[in-house]
C-alpha cells in the first residue's frame, strides 16, 4: 500500500524560544495530505485517484505515504492530461475501501494541513462515511486560507500552491501529483510559520485563529491567559483599577481569552475593551451548566461595560391580573405575593404592551386604572360605549358576569390560550380580506408577542413550583454531570468522580447544594434567564431525572404548541430582513414539541 519514498532535507531550522501558552508549533505533528480525484465533488460521484501525505514535525520530515487508488470508472481524458494518471496505472491499484483505512493509520494522532482543505477533507470524510467508518476528530489547517491572511498582491499574484510554492522557494515544485504537492504545501507551511513568528505566533491555537486585523497590542497581552486553566468556566477581563469590563464563559478557558489576543475577533469594541484590560481572572466550573449560570450572575453583579446583554435582569416587566372587585391587566415591574395571577417577564415594555392588547383584544374587562368599590356609579368611558368594555362603573355588568370574562381570562393566561389565538387569528383574516396588510401585521406581532410570553411563563412557573429536581446526563467523558435545581434556582453543580459510589455523590451534592426559598409568584427563584439555562439543560438528551420534590407539569394545551407557526414565521422575516438590521428582531421561543 505504502511506497517507501525517500524525503527531501529540512528547511525549517528549529523554532526560537517563546511563552508556553499552548501547544507549540515545534511540538505538533502535521500530517499534510493532498489527493488527486476524478472530478470536484465526492458527493456528485467523482472518485479518488491518489493519496499522498507528509508526516512532519519541528520542521523535520519524518515519514511519506503515497498510494493509487483505483476509482473503479474510467478517469476522464482532461483529468488524466492534467495529472498523468491513466487508467492503466490505477488498474493494479487498490481500491478506496482499502487505501482509506491506510492513510488514517498513518495519519493518526496528527493535526491534518491540505491547501484548500475542505475539498481533501471533503473527499475523504465522503468514503468515511460511506464506508460507515467513524471519522477521526482531526483538527484541520487549510494553508490557503491562511495564506489569504498573511500574503498580499505584492508578495504574490494569488494564494494558488503554485504561486505560494515560487514565493517560498519550494524544494519541490507542484505537478497535479498528489505527492508532490504534499512536498510543496509542506514547505508552503512553513514558510507561513516562519512569517507568523515575526508577529508572535508560536502555538496551534494562535496558528488555527488568527487574523491579521488583531492589532500588536492585543498580541503582546496573550501572557494574560497563561494562568488559566483547560477547563469549562467563566473569565473576567479587569482594569488596572480591578473593575470587571467583561465577563464570558467557555468550555475551554484558556483557549477561549486566548483567542481575544490572535483570534480573528474583529469587533472594534472588543479590541478597546483588551487595550484596556491589565489582567483576566478566571472561575472553573464543574460543568457547562454552571458556568453558563454563574456568568449570567456576574454580569448582573458587576454590570461589565462590554457586556451588552444580561446585565438588568431586575429590569423586567409583567402583566399582572389583578386581585380587586373588578380585575383588570395592568402593567407591573415586580411580582408580589398578593395571590394575583401573572405574565411574563417580558425584557422590554414594548413587548409587555403588545401582549396586553392582545388580551384586551380578546377579553373585555375594564382597562381603567380607577379603584371601583362594589358597587360602582360611573358614567361609562368611550370603550364601554364601543363595546370594549363590559363598564362595570355605570352597572352595565353583574359580578357574576364580569366574574366569568376573568375566568376566562385567567385560565388563558395558565393553562390554554385557544380564546386569544381564535380571536386574533379572525381579525387578522378580516383585515387581510380587506387589503388591510399594516393592521394585520400589528394584530399578529401582538399574537406572538402573547404566546412567547404564555409559554415562557408557563415553563418557568412549572419549574419553580418545585423544591427541588436533581438531574444528571452522561457526558462525552464519559463521566457524568450532575444538576441540583431549587425553585428554578442553579444550586448546586458536580461530576461523579471515576469509582465513586453514584448514590454517594448525588447525596453528598444534595446535602451542600445553597438553600434557595420560594419566590412569590410564577417567577422563579433566580432571574429567567438563569431558569430558561437550567431548563434547556433539562430538555436536552440524555436527561436522567434522579429527584423531584414537587409536581414539574405543563398545560397540556398550553401556549407553547401554537408556537412553531409563528416562529417560522419570524424566521421568515429574518431571512428577508439585511444582516445588520437582524439584531432589531426579538428571537423567537423554541418551537413546540
């Protein structure tokens, strides 16, 4: 399989001295492969001809592997002129069910390098899985496209191999052989190397994210990550005063603020906000849950600067049904614990506003904010007399009567909303009937407005009712991670050690886990955001529930089912809308299951 080629000597004198911040490029194997196909698709039934590959490392050339293979199909005449591959030379060949599991032999355990990778790898991956043969997490290095980031007009014409190779005086010269130009794509990645070494990048990960557009100053700040851990948690970047300008999180800490300093992380905003930071703390966390939620605390605690989002969770609005004689909706800014039924939270007025005019739509109870007695004498307002109210002020309506729109009502703000989606849905077709496309679009973002409101409040509400879920899922370790959840509230976050007694663990976590009280109303004990975290965690594959104190339900016929409409209907929008202008949108709740 395997034809012993004798390699060309180094070019590539030993890499200088340099932080150990990752893993240095000295110290990786590439494996640098090309291959020569039939046609430029795997997928549209073109076939590989030949594999060639170069196993380097420290800019020594340690072993080659070249193979024909055969395609079993004619190779196109241009093909074979452009190549030199006939049909007779790959008739003896092997075919692709036995070259394929050579060449990941050999190349196992390396970083794979290809110039314009994803057509190698492409091709490759493609027989993978046909062959129903799991393929290697390799990490991948596309040399054209990192030489698009460092070569300009002047140095060369274009990023093609054979321009490249010229540039840096390749030992040998790329001939449509897949050999050769594996030869020539190596000494094309070196010549990279020793360029980005001048502008301080020594390691994979620098090598894997970098951008020309990181400015020296960020560069020269890549000491800050040095302390940090390869571990999921959360980051803080501080001032030389120590304030917190931004907080993040990562499953890999070390790598991720790593990446401000070489990684092609653009955004003018961020670029300020390194030149302004002196050192970078990190928290490491069991679990990806728990540094999802911590961070979410932090930029509540510390409201960073450079955090745009999360940092007022206390700024949240709720319709609220209130508790009087005559209830009417109202809009409120806490959640008390007056027994009063609640919607929400909503992160914007303007949303909250949408939602109750959808329900004034729907319900005709009393939308002034005067305190009735039990028995009012009023004159009417101009709704009562559009017949948009029932105007229990002038006794037009008996508590009886006004009491059953409020069941309604409420039973629409708990448990289903049929009665709001029916009657939106009809004044929506009314309008459209009527050429009226503005008013419909009006009536229908009210809708969605109310459903996404519905089913977030009916899900959090259903999970802060309980006391206490334990959860746990087997991660990719292997290992398993394990989730203590109190009223809605993150308390407590582990992974079973290697040997450990299961029962054990689970009970030790439970007895140290934060002792979290209940919150008045459907709200939970912690902010949504931290909640709708856990919940989504909860929702994941794999969930195993260990404990719940308490009854965790959903309405059967609750808001969340008329959802996946609306939402592809948003999506819609979004896709019609220019990309700057998406961020003005609101996100959609996830589709009903």
């Amino acid at each position: 399989m395997s034809n012993a080629v004798q390699p060309p000597p180094s070019r590539w004198e030993v890499q200088r001295s340099f932080d150990e911040l990752g893993r240095p490029l000295r110290d990786i194997t590439f494996c640098v492969v090309d291959l020569e196909t039939t046609g430029g698709s795997a997928a549209g039934g073109s076939m590989i001809t030949e594999i060639g590959a170069v196993k380097v490392r420290g800019g020594e050339i340690l072993s080659e592997f070249q193979t024909l293979v055969n395609p079993h199909d004619q190779i196109p005449p241009f093909i074979a002129v452009l190549t030199g591959i006939t049909n007779s030379m790959v008739a003896d060949a092997p075919s692709i069910d036995s070259a394929l599991p050579a060449f990941l032999e050999f190349a196992a355990g390396c970083v794979l390098v290809a110039h314009n990778a994803p057509f190698d790898v492409g091709f490759l991956k493609h027989f993978a899985e046909q062959q129903q043969r799991p393929w290697p997490r390799f990490e991948v290095l596309d040399t054209a496209k990192l030489a698009r980031r460092v070569i300009t007009r002047d140095d060369a014409p274009n990023c093609k191999l054979s321009s490249l190779a010229v540039l840096f005086n390749a030992t040998t010269t790329p001939n449509h052989r897949a050999l050769s130009d594996a030869r020539a794509t190596v000494d094309v990645l070196h010549g990279l190397m020793e360029r980005l070494g001048n502008l301080g990048v020594y390691t994979l990960e620098e090598l894997q994210t970098f951008s020309a557009r990181v400015s020296s100053t960020q560069r020269k700040k890549r000491y800050l990550a040095e302390s940090l851990p390869h571990a999921p948690g959360v980051y803080l970047f501080r001032d030389e005063r120590d304030k917190v300008l931004y907080v993040g999180t990562s499953r890999d800490l070390r790598t991720r603020v790593r990446s401000y300093f070489t990684a092609s992380e653009t955004r003018s905003r961020m670029g300020e906000m390194v030149r302004l930071a002196a050192k970078v703390t990190g928290i490491e966390c069991a679990t990806v849950l728990e540094a999802q939620v911590r961070e979410l605390r932090l930029i509540a605690e510390h409201k960073p600067p450079y955090n745009r989002r999360s940092r007022f969770p206390e700024k949240m609005h709720f319709v609220k049904l209130t508790r009087e004689p005559w209830p009417r909706l109202s809009l409120v800014r806490r959640v008390l614990d007056d027994d009063a039924d609640y919607l929400g939270p909503f992160s914007s007025r303007q949303t909250a506003e949408r939602s109750l005019a959808a329900l004034h739509e729907t319900f005709p109870i009393r939308q002034c904010t005067d305190r009735f007695g039990v028995n009012p004498s009023r004159s009417p307002c101009v709704l009562a007399e559009m017949g948009r109210c029932l105007a229990p002020c002038d006794g037009s309506t008996d508590e009886t009567e006004y009491a059953a729109v409020v069941d309604r009502l409420r039973s629409t703000l708990v448990r289903n909303p049929d009665e709001v989606v029916e009657t939106i849905n009809q004044r929506m077709n009314q309008l459209a009937d009527d050429e009226r496309f503005e008013e419909a679009t009006v009536h229908r973002d009210r809708l969605a407005s109310f459903l996404r409101a519905a089913a977030r409040t009916q899900r959090l509400s259903a999970l802060s009712r309980c006391r206490e879920v334990v959860a746990a899922r087997r991660e990719d370790t292997g290992r398993w991670s394990v989730h203590v959840v109190r009223h809605g509230r993150l308390a407590a976050a582990g992974v079973i050690p290697s040997g450990m007694d299961a029962h054990q663990f689970v009970g030790d976590l439970r007895a140290s886990a934060e002792a979290v009280a209940d919150a008045p109303g459907p709200v939970p004990a912690a902010s949504a955001e931290e909640s709708e975290k856990v919940l989504t965690w909860l929702e994941s594959e794999g969930i195993r529930l260990v404990e719940v104190d308490g009854e965790w339900t959903c309405p059967l016929g609750g808001a969340r089912r008329h959802l996946a409409l609306h939402d592809a209907v948003n999506q819609s929008r979004v896709s019609l809308v220019p990309f700057d202008d998406r961020r003005d949108l609101a996100p959609m709740h996830q589709p009903a299951r």
